[in-house]
C-alpha cells in the first residue's frame, strides 16, 4: 500500500513538473490540464495516505 501512495506523489509531482517545464508548442490548455491532473492525483494520494495512518494508528491503539 505505501508503495501504491508513493507512486501516486510521484505521478502527480511528474504531470505537474511535465506542464510547468512543459515544450513551448503545448498550448496552455493543455498545460492546465496537465497541471489539473497532477493536481487531482496529488489530493487522491493525500487522502489516501490519511487513511492508510489512521488505519496504522488504530491498529496500533487496539495492539495495546
């Protein structure tokens, strides 16, 4: 599961890199939505790293 979360960051961080350091033939929708992806993918793997430590820490509580 971490590495699933850390592949999303670095998807994420690479389309957003990708449309900020992008070829200057790319429009700036397609920048944008590169930006957007990457952004959408970043706040999926915020939340899924949310809850892959409150399920850590719950397991953590209940081991005590």
């Amino acid at each position: 599961m971490l590495f699933v979360i850390l592949v999303l960051y670095i998807i994420g961080i690479a389309f957003i890199l990708l449309s900020v350091f992008g070829s200057k033939t790319e429009g700036l929708s397609t920048k944008h939505t590169l930006y957007t992806i990457g952004s959408a993918i970043i706040t999926i793997a915020i939340f899924i790293s949310i809850g892959y430590a409150i399920q850590y820490l719950t397991a953590a509580l209940y081991g005590l």
